[in-house]
C-alpha cells in the first residue's frame, strides 16, 4: 500500500507555505542585519516565532496523518484532512502575524489543526 495523491497533496503544500514562512524570516533577518535571534526586532521576533510554531505543529500532524493513509484511511478522509491542516495551519500563521493575542484565525488554527491530529490518530489506530 502506497501513500495516497491527497497526503503526497497535504505535504506539497505545508512544505510551500514552510517555505513561506522561512522567506519572510530571511528577507526580515537581511533588512536588518540580524544572523542569529531577532536583535531585539519585534517584526523579526514574531516572524520567528510563526515559523518556528508551524516548525513544532506540523510534524506531528503529518506522521498522524500519514499513519491514517497507511493504515487504509480512505482517501476521502485523508484529503479532508490534508485540507483542513493546511487551511488551519495557514490561519494560525496569519493570525499570529498579526498579533500575540488571541484572535479568531489563531483559534481556528489551533483547532483546526488538533482535529486533524485527533481524528487522524483514530483513523490509524482503528484501521482506516
């Protein structure tokens, strides 16, 4: 049994948007000659701490969900999933770009993101 189209569709696109992410710390890490930590910038501060949030996020999320494919969730489910963990992962980014407070796109990513990780994790430990 392979990997199905939707999960090789989920890591395709978390690996873009990573790398979104990373550029926006490297274009703010040259703008202000910072190599190493944030140099007391609070754009660069934050723009670490949302790539370094997807960084401790997403792991695990996709070894959950590629452990559902691979036990034989269907490929329904895996792309419902796929989606709903890169449109929650992608809220959480834009929420917490925008502020170190709560807000609806940052409790949409959390939530989002831990139903995928929940149900996945079922899918896998009852087969599908």
């Amino acid at each position: 049994m392979g990997l199905s189209t939707a999960f090789c569709a989920t890591l395709a696109a978390l690996v873009l948007v990573y790398l979104g992410l990373s550029r926006r710390v490297i274009l703010l890490r040259h703008r202000h000659k910072v190599g190493i930590g944030d140099g007391g910038h609070p754009d660069l501060a934050r723009a670490i701490r949302v790539h370094s949030n997807f960084a401790e996020w997403v792991p695990l999320a996709l070894l959950a969900l590629l452990a559902a494919d691979l036990r034989g969730g269907s490929d329904s489910l895996v792309a419902v999933l796929g989606a709903v963990l890169v449109l929650a992962r992608v809220a959480h980014a834009e929420g917490l770009t925008r502020t170190s407070g709560s807000s609806p796109f940052r409790t949409a990513g959390v939530g989002g993101t831990s139903v995928v990780m929940v149900v996945a994790c079922l899918a896998a430990v009852l087969g599908g």
